[in-house]
C-alpha cells in the first residue's frame, strides 16, 4: 500500500480545495493527476500498523469512539462488540 501526497489543483479532492496537501493511495493520486486535478508531490511514509501495542490499562483510558475506532481499524463487528469488555478483549486478541 503506497502512499503519495498530492497538492489539489483544480477540484475539490476530499474536501480538500485549491492548494492544499493531503495524502491518498498512490493508485488514486495518478488518475487525480492524470484528468487534471492535483499534482503528485511524492510518496510517504505511513505506519503500516495504525493500531500499535496496547494493554488493558492503556484501552480502559480510551473514549467508547476511540476504542470504537480501533476496532474497526482492525475489521472488527461493533454490532457485536457491544460494550467496553468486548472491545477490549477483541483489540488485545486482534492487535
């Protein structure tokens, strides 16, 4: 998964307007650059891990949203996931 930060030149690009920098798949960025609306700066970086180590301790000190979020970064099923047990228990085993 290549990533590219790219410079929006004449759209609006994840609401992004004219000028301003964000960064997207590289596939995304070349047909963005190829019809014209952003120029490709150069490729970066990314964390191929978003979720990181985390105990038990560090979960509990997370917001409902956070923990929430870390749960689907990790392809889990909120709908089952339903309180703060189950979240954690699923990132611990899933991270």
């Amino acid at each position: 998964m290549t990533k590219v930060e790219i410079e929006v030149t004449n759209a609006i690009v994840d609401g992004k307007r004219h000028g301003q920098v964000l960064v997207i798949e590289k596939n995304d960025a070349e047909k963005l650059e190829s019809i014209g609306y952003a120029k490709i700066i150069g490729e970066v970086e990314v964390d191929e891990d978003p979720v990181g180590e985390y105990t038990e301790a560090s979960l509990k000190k997370l917001s409902a949203d956070e923990q929430k979020a870390l749960v689907e970064t990790l392809n889990g099923n909120l709908e089952e996931l339903t309180n703060e047990e189950k979240r954690i228990a699923f990132i611990l085993e899933n991270q």
